[in-house]
C-alpha cells in the first residue's frame, strides 16, 4: 500500500507537534549570538488600538520615513521606533487621548513629527491646492466646452449655395446609433 | 578588463559628443553626409557600452575586489544571480546600467524604425546621444565612475544589503529602469519632429509601440517593486508613498495619460500640443525620479547614496525643460488641431478628463512629494508628508479614474446620443449597483472601499459586455463557437481587446487596493508550545502556535528559522516560517545588520503573514508580528494580467489606427477650442 509523504511524516511524529500549549517551554538557544536575543518581551500596550493608533500618525524619527507602529514592527535594528513607543504608552498611562498625545508629540518633537501636515494655515494649501487645481482646470474646461456648445447652437445656419459641393446630411441620433452598431460590428 | 572598460566609456562620450554636434549643428550641403553618420552614432555608442558592461561584469564575477564598486556591493560568497545583479545595486553600477539600456534601445530604434520616418532617425540619434552622453559624463566626471579602483586590494567585500538579496532584485530595477529609459525613444521623436517640422501625426505611429513597451516595463518593475517591499521589507505592505516610489508613479501616470490621449490625435487630429507635452513631460519626470533617487534631496529608503551626481541631474532637467518646451512653443501655430471637441458626452471628452485626473493625480503626488521642501522654504519648518496625506488626496481621485476607465471606452466618438447612452451603460451600471448593494447587505461600511468595489463591478461590467457583444456578433456573422469566436476577437483587434485586459488589471489592482483597508495586526512573544490568535476580516480565526527555532548556516548566511503551526477555525492548515538572517563574509565575520525574512501563507482572500522579531534572553521565547492582510494575491494577479494586457495590445501584426483623412468642414463652425 502507498502512504503519503505527509502521512508518513504524521506516522513519525514530524509537522503533528504535540500539543505543548501548556508547557511555556523557554530553551536556550544553540547560537544566541545568531540572532537578535535582546526583544521585550510583547506588552499589552503594543496591540491597544489606541496605542497603535496614535502610532500610525506619528512618524518615526530615524530615517526610515515610516510611522512609529510599522518601524518598530519592521525595523528591529531601530532603536527609535521603541523609545517613541514607550513615550506614548506613558501618555496613555496617564490617560491622555489621542489627540492629546498627538499635540504632546508634536509639542516635543516639532511638526516634523506628523506623518501629515495639519489641515491649518500653510497646512490647508497642501490638501487644497491639488484638489482646487483640478477644480479649476475641468471648471474651465467645461466651460468652455459648454459655452462653445451655446456658440453653435446660435450659429448662424449655412445656406446652401448651389455652386459649392452639398454638405454631408446631418443625422439623427437613431441613425447614428444604427452606424454606429453596424460599424461596431463590422470592426468585431 | 578595467581599463578597457573605462576606456570604453571614454569612446562612447566622445562618439556620443561627436554625433550631438553633427545633428544639431551642421548646416548646408554637409548635412546629408553628417545624417548618416549620426544613424551610425547609436550602434557604436551602445557597442562602447557592452563592452564597459561585459568588462563591469568580468570584475563582479572575478571578485575583483580593486575596483571599489565590487568591493562595496559584492563579496565572495555572494550567489551568482545575485553577483549578477549587483551590477545595478549601487549608484554607479545603475548608471552604468542606465548608460547601457539606452544606448541598446537607441540602437534599437535605429534599426527597426519604419522607413516613412527615416528622415526623423538623425534627429532621433542626435538626442538619443546626448542624453546617453549625459549619463556617461556623470559617471566619468561627477565622480561615479564604475570602475573606480582602490588604492589597495581588500581580501574580501562588503557584500550586497541583505534587503537586496531577494529575485525581486534581479528583476525589478531593470524592469523599472527599461520604462524610465524606454521613455527617451518617444522622447527622442517627439523632439526630432518638432525640429523637423513634422507636426502631422506620423511621429504619433513612430512611437506607438515605443511608448507602450516603456509603459508595460514601468508597470510591471512598479508592481514587482511592491511585490519586492512586501516580502522582503516586512512591514505587511507593498506601497508606502515614499518619495522614491513616488517617482516612479510620476511618469507612469503621464505616459497613462499619454497613451489614451494620442488615440484622440490618431482619430482626430486634436491634442497634438498636449501628446507633446505629455511625452516631454513623462520624459523629464523619468529624470527627476532619477535626480531623486539619487541626489538624497529628500529622505527615503529606497534612494542611493547621496553624491554629487544630484547637481547634473537637477542641471540637466533645467536645460531640457527649458530647451524643450521652448521648441514646443516655437512651434506651436503648427500644431493647430484638425478639429475641435463637439461635445462633453463624447469619447474625446472622456479621454480629456481622464488625461485631466492623472495629471491631477501626478501633481497631487509631485505636491506631496516636494512639500516638505517647499514649507521649509516657507516657513523654516520641516514636516512629513506620508501615507494620510496622499491617501486622503488621492483616494478619490483615484476612484474617480476608475469610473472613467468603465466610461472612456464604451461613450461614441464625437457625440453620444442618449440612446447610445442608454445602451452602452444601462448593464455596467447595473452590475455596479447590484455590487454595492450586496456589499451593503454583507455589511461593509467603508465608504472608500465600497465605492472602489461597487465601480469595479461597473468597470468590470462595460469590458464585460464588449466582449460579449464582440463574440456576438462574430457568432452571427461567422457562426463560429463562442470560445474560438473570443480568440479572433482578440486576435483581430488586439489593440482594443488588449486595453480591455488592461482595464480589467486596473479594477484587480483597485479591487486589491480596497483589501488595504481591511488589514488586521497582532504582536505576542510566544513561548514554545504558546499560541497567537488573530480573526480575519472574512470572519475565520488564526491560531499560530510557535514550534521552536532552529539554527542553521546557509551559504553566505546564518539563519535562526521560527516555525508556526497554524490553524483555522481549529483546523489545521500548515506551518509558516519566518527567519532571522545575519550575514557574513567569507571569513564568518557580519557584514550588515540582522535582517529579518517574512513567512506568508497567501491564498485568493487574505495573507497571512508573519514576521519574527527575535527571541527574548537567548532562548526560543520570540515575538512576532502577525497580520491577516486580505486580498493581497489580487495586486500581483492585475500586474500578470496587466502584462498580459500590455502584451497582446502592443503585439505586431494588428491593424493599425491609422490617421484618418478627415473632410473639410461641411458648416459653419465657430471657433473650436484649441485642446
């Protein structure tokens, strides 16, 4: 009889680990020095949604460029990322929101400390110079493109002179949707 | 090999300055001789080129540890592929790169160009040199010479950055650098037409293929860059608005922008200022993507170096920018359009106001990007400008584009009627209102996300019924099968169908882009035997139960390797794996710091993925960080899709849209508007 791969491994205890849930075994690794040995230990703190939170708007302050929760959960070179993290769990110790340990960062750290500008005085023109720019050029271009359309229509119509070649019938939106049909199958 | 190399590069200046002056500068009976020089110039500047190339590779290969850059970005015990890219991993070795990428795709363009534009092709070789000069004068004389040699031999080098040693890096910065190069053959036309007065729209089809193919390679070397930072980076995502990645978006969004709006010049003889600006324009972005990636005026992660190599690049946007769209202007009462825009509810509309969002899109992005600098200026106040930022700018813009990939395609050219309307966007709407009521009903309430969702099932919906209405009537007129109906369909009009496909990877990427919004994340440190559990966004729970370290050493590497068993909703569904990696030199010393490998199980609804942080005191205690991230297999399907998209659009043989000779005008119109 055949037997699987992973069904022979299973038969040898291998990838079927007993259940060890309870056991909280801590052994020493071969080769410390081999990897990073050093990490804190996880603290509730780190998955509090408010902690994490006010994480993500505030930026690391080495040269990652990122914001405090991803560098500390990325870079573990950084030595950074959890001294801020330490700054604000302390605030929310004290039971701050976030909003205040926003501007408490902001108010040691200077506004570089943001991973976005504030939406106040020169702030505003950052968010609103790109969506006004938009604005403003499809404004006009509608406009134009209106106003051209009024210009048409109460333009004078042309009249046929027997001595120039006859004008192209115009067609009514029926006909046109029928060319375009037989076109689009003619193209298919 | 070294100093065959250099001296190679010396040649490819010369000759590269040689046939700069002989295209723009002579005059008279000469010019016809000088001409055909000049089309000679390319193939002998590119052969310079491999030649500095091969010799480059010969010292990479050889371990020749004298020339600085191998010493830097190599070792001994580097694998082959990666001796290999390591060619690009350094600021001189890219420019090299660069150097050799252009002159190849010059010499290219020589040889395949169409004769009708052969009186285009000295002018073309003329800024194809220049700018190949250019970068082979930065290398020679901005102190980024390749083949610098060190004063003495180290036994050894420094290696190449962990973060670097991943395929992603054999692929991605070639990938990205062929779009930003490709982009100076369009380039190179576009200048050549407007010296030499040729304004009508053959230039357009010269470049056709050109634009796509620099098109296709920057979307997929940006799609494999996200690829490349979500598995090697770890931060459990793959674009994080960095100034560098930015740039690069810079010229995909106006070469986007480029490629919808020449249709409109093909079919209609208008935007004929416009398709110029855009190709110049894309071109000078490439350029300031690369001076800001390499002049470190602003911080990323991603950026070289900084050296002196900035100044020329900055200098030599200016000098192109000015002389360029002086030329542009000099000519612009040539560029009068054939006709003239009839009405907001018409394809040249729609294509108008798409070129309108990318190009808003690209300044939001560019804004964002130079902020910082711009309010130092200012106010003397330095501040950041990340992800919040350009997510709260761009997002609905985005979605915005997203409707018009669904309406651009389906509106009729010139005018559409009410009843063309009607017929063409009755079912897409439909499908994305049905899309945004089941959502609703399933209970999302992510305003973005939804309508991202509910207008992909409109977008998906209108390239949907073209396909349907195309087997249709080929079913009819043919009477062939459905799937072999589909086949000719796309084989026959591949430049349509092929832009379907692409359409379709934009919803796949956008529909991937709305997962983002979903993503959960967890942090434990976990004994052997302890467990992390973690609910997915689809409603299942993760348990990862931590099963031990083990140690080993790996070619140029020692790993320590953390697997997880995990199960779902109690059901076991594998283990995953993340590593500590340090590596090492020859002699087993460090060379960078440790660097940290992620494990992901991915499948079509989520990722998980695992990242292993380290141990605590020693032993097999480690933290991780876990996060269900959903949707992410979608991003890199819409990039294999989008290729494949690319592909079948750009492969030869289709019929050609060619410029259509339009009457003269049959009424009186007024004054149309000059777009």
């Amino acid at each position: 009889m055949m037997i699987g791969r992973r069904a022979w491994l299973a038969a040898m205890g291998v990838g079927q680990p007993e259940d060890t849930s309870t056991t909280g075994a801590a052994d020493p690794l071969q080769r410390p020095d081999w990897v990073d040995g050093r990490r804190r230990v996880v603290s509730e703190y780190q998955n509090d949604p408010l902690v994490v939170g006010v994480e993500r708007r505030l930026r690391c302050t080495c040269p990652c460029g990122l914001d405090i929760f991803t560098c500390r959960t990325t870079d573990f070179t950084c030595t950074y990322s959890p001294a801020l993290h330490d700054e604000v769990v302390a605030l929310v110790r004290e039971g701050k929101t976030a909003d205040e340990i926003i501007a408490a960062f902001v108010a040691k750290h200077g506004e570089s400390i943001l991973l976005a500008p504030k939406a106040t005085g020169f702030g505003v023109l950052g968010y609103a110079l790109p969506g006004a720019a938009i604005l403003t050029v499809g404004g006009l271009l509608a406009w134009v493109l209106v106003r051209r359309a009024k210009l048409r229509a109460q333009a004078p119509v042309q009249v046929e002179n027997p001595a120039t070649p006859r004008a192209a019938p115009v067609l009514s939106d029926r006909e046109r949707d029928q060319v375009e049909r037989a076109l689009r199958d003619l193209e298919a | 090999m070294n100093l065959l190399g250099e001296f190679a590069l010396w040649t490819a200046l010369l000759v590269a300055g040689w046939s700069a002056i002989l295209a723009f500068a002579t005059r008279g009976p000469a010019r016809d001789r000088a001409a055909a020089s000049v089309r000679q110039a390319p193939h002998a500047i590119a052969l310079c080129l491999w030649v500095a190339a091969v010799s480059f590779w010969k010292a990479l290969f050889s371990h020749d540890f004298s020339v600085e850059y191998v010493y830097s970005y190599s070792s001994r015990n580097l694998p082959d592929y990666f001796l290999f890219a390591a060619f690009w991993a350094g600021q001189k070795g890219s420019l090299l790169f660069w150097a050799l990428v252009l002159a190849t795709f010059a010499s290219i363009a020589q040889l395949v160009t169409s004769r009708r534009y052969h009186d285009l092709l000295p002018a073309v070789a003329g800024v194809t040199s220049v700018v190949t000069g250019f970068f082979v004068l930065v290398m020679l004389v901005g102190g980024a010479n390749p083949f610098e040699r060190l004063p003495f031999v180290p036994p050894d080098g420094r290696g190449l950055n962990p973060q670097l040693q991943n395929p992603g890096m054999v692929i991605h910065p070639p990938m990205l650098y062929l779009g930003y190069i490709g982009m100076t053959i369009p380039f190179a036309f576009a200048v050549a037409a407007l010296m030499a007065r040729r304004l009508d729209s053959g230039w357009i089809h010269a470049i056709r293929r050109w634009s796509l193919v620099s098109w296709l390679f920057l979307s997929v070397g940006i799609t494999i860059g996200m690829w490349w930072a979500y598995v090697e980076l770890g931060w459990g995502g793959y674009w994080a608005w960095d100034p560098v990645e930015n740039a690069s978006l810079l010229p995909w969004l106006t070469l986007t922008a480029f490629l919808h709006s020449v249709m409109v010049q093909e079919k209609r003889g208008m935007l004929k200022r416009w398709n110029l600006s855009l190709v110049i324009g894309s071109f000078l972005l490439a350029i300031f993507g690369t001076f800001l990636t390499r002049s470190g005026v602003i911080a990323s992660v991603h950026s070289f170096t900084q050296s002196n190599v900035g100044y020329f690049f900055l200098g030599f946007l200016l000098v192109a920018g000015v002389l360029c769209y002086t030329l542009l202007y000099t000519r612009w009462p040539s560029l009068e359009p054939e006709a003239t825009l009839d009405s907001l509810a018409s394809r040249e509309a729609a294509f108008l106001f798409n070129n309108l969002v990318l190009l808003g899109i690209a300044f939001s992005v560019l804004w964002g990007t130079l902020f910082p600098i711009l309010s130092e200026a200012v106010r003397g106040t330095k501040i950041s400008v990340g992800p919040p930022f350009f997510n709260r700018v761009n997002v609905p813009l985005g979605l915005l584009l997203l409707l018009l990939t669904g309406i651009g395609p389906l509106i009729a050219w010139r005018r559409a009627s009410a009843a063309n309307l009607s017929r063409q966007f009755t079912g897409p709407v439909v499908a994305g209102l049905v899309v945004a009521l089941g959502l609703l009903l399933a209970g999302l309430r992510d305003g973005y996300a939804l309508a991202a969702l509910a207008i992909a099932g409109f977008v998906t919906g209108t390239v949907a019924q073209e396909f349907i209405r195309g087997v249709r009537a080929r079913g009819r007129l043919y009477q062939e099968p459905a799937l072999v109906a589909l086949g000719r369909l796309i084989a026959r009009n591949r430049r349509r169908y092929g832009g379907y496909l692409v359409h379709l990877a934009i919803v796949v990427y956008f529909v991937a882009f709305a997962g983002g919004a979903f993503k959960v994340a967890k942090e434990a440190t976990l004994r052997v035997g302890e467990a992390i559990e973690i609910d997915s966004p689809f409603g299942h729970r993760y348990r990862l139960t931590h099963l031990g370290v083990s140690q080993y050493q790996s070619l140029n590497r020692r790993v320590s390797a953390a697997t997880l068993e995990v199960r779902q909703d109690g059901v076991r569904v594998g283990t995953i794996k993340s590593e500590k990696r340090q590596h090492v030199d020859s002699f087993g010393q460090p060379t960078f710091q440790p660097s940290t490998e992620v494990g992901i199980r991915s499948n079509l609804r989520e990722d998980l993925y695992v990242v292993f942080a380290g141990t605590v005191d020693g032993t097999e205690r480690g933290s991780f960080a876990v996060t269900v991230h959903p949707l992410v297999w979608w991003v890199w399907a819409g990039g294999v899709l989008l290729v494949v998209g690319g592909l079948v659009t750009m492969w030869p043989g289709g019929p050609e849209m060619a410029p259509r000779a339009r009457p003269a005008p049959t009424r009186v119109e007024p004054e149309g508007v000059a777009v």
